[in-house]
C-alpha cells in the first residue's frame, strides 16, 4: 500500500530537549516536504527536498533542521525545542515533474513542547 | 507572494443542505489549484484538482472551477452528508516556483449534522 509513515504520532517533551520525527515513505517520489499546521494559520511549508541531498527552506524553517541522505526518508529535528514548536506535524511526498502532481501525506505528528 | 484565502469557519450544516465553501487567491502566472480534505485524526488527502482557467474538478459529489476573471475556486457539494464533516484547505501551486511548494488556506471546519 502507497503510504506516508510518520513517527511518533504523539510526542510530549520538554524545552530544550533534542528530538526527531521520522517520515518514511514507499512511493520513490523524489519530492518530500515538511508543514506544521497551527488553528488559524492553515499548513505552513518547513523545509522541503527535491532529492536525495536537495533541500530548502519553506516558510518556517526557524528551529528546526532536515537531512535527505536516502530518497525514502526525510526526518525533521528540532535540535532545542521551545513551547512555540507545539503543533501538529506533517510530512508528504509527491512525484517531481508536473506542479499538479498530489500530495500524499502522513498521519501527522502532535507534538507538546513543555 | 502566492496566498490562499479561504471562508472562515466553522461552517454547520443539516445534512442533505447544499454547501459552499469560498476560496480566493493571489498568484503570478497560471497556479494549479486544489482542495484537499482532512477527517479527523488524519492526514490531508486531495479531493480534487484544476490545472487552468475554466478547469472543472470534481470528486465524491464535490465540484470547483477555476474562475480566473474572479482569482476563486469556490467548493461545492449539492447535498451534504455527516460522513463529509472534515476540515478543508485550499490550496495553489505556483507555476513559478516549478511545484516546489503548495500554499495553503486556513482551512475551514465543516460539521454535518443528522
């Protein structure tokens, strides 16, 4: 079955402390993509890859870094979060080529920063 | 820069009620366009797509067209169900930015009531 995974689905953390989300996806879409979404605001774009070894800012990458070493994963790490990382988390994959190409997206990940 | 504007919400409706929920959007160029629909507890999944002026997309009773004159992709559904009661995004993709991106809109919470 084509599917975005994400990892945890639930996190609680405290201020400072080092974290990961996984994304895992197996489709071989080169495109993957990381958004938060907060009421109010919508999905927000984070940091986004084109490739194995591509990738750049969206429009809130501030806080939080990416790596693309494999075509299939793209974790999202928040090296010191802070309370204004609490949101929920998601990260999608689509085919590069055409812009109306859809999004596939995961379950979400709904982290608590204390 | 790109932006989406959607009808704020919620919105709550009796089921079999005809359901309009407003979109708007400012872009350069020829942007494709999208509603993408998000039931609860999970990802958002695409719901239907337009990729140029006067385009007609349609899914599951759900229909949008691709009003260049006015900037609008307005969703529609003639008769409303409780299994629809979800939050739903608008969303374009810049032609510009060659697809790297999807802007999305603040998403508007729609309750079907038996």
């Amino acid at each position: 079955e084509a599917q975005v995974t994400q990892n945890p689905r639930y996190l609680i953390t405290v201020t400072g402390k080092k974290l990961t989300v996984t994304c895992s996806q197996n489709m071989n879409h080169e495109y993957m993509s990381w958004y938060r979404q907060d009421p109010g605001l919508g999905l927000r774009q984070i940091y986004y890859s084109m490739n194995v070894e591509v990738t750049d800012k969206g429009d809130v990458p501030e806080g939080y870094k990416v790596s693309r070493k494999e075509k299939r994963n793209f974790p999202l790490i928040l090296e010191s979060p802070s309370p204004n990382q609490t949101s929920l988390y998601f990260c999608a994959s689509r085919a590069t080529g055409l812009t109306n190409e859809k999004l596939f997206f995961g379950s979400g990940t709904q982290l608590s920063v204390l | 820069g790109d932006s989406v504007t959607q009808m704020e919400g919620p919105v709550t409706l009796s089921e079999e009620a005809f359901l309009t929920i407003n979109c708007t959007y400012t872009a350069t160029g020829y942007p494709s366009l999208f509603w993408y629909v998000q039931y609860p507890g999970e990802g958002l999944q695409l719901l239907l797509k337009a990729t140029k002026a006067d385009d007609k997309g349609s899914n599951k009773g759900f229909e949008a067209t691709y009003r260049k004159e006015t900037t609008s992709f307005h969703l529609e559904k003639g008769s409303v169900q409780v299994s629809d009661s979800a939050v739903y995004f608008c969303a374009l993709s810049g032609w510009k930015t060659s697809g790297s991106r999807l802007t999305f809109g603040e998403g508007t919470q729609l309750t079907v009531n038996p």
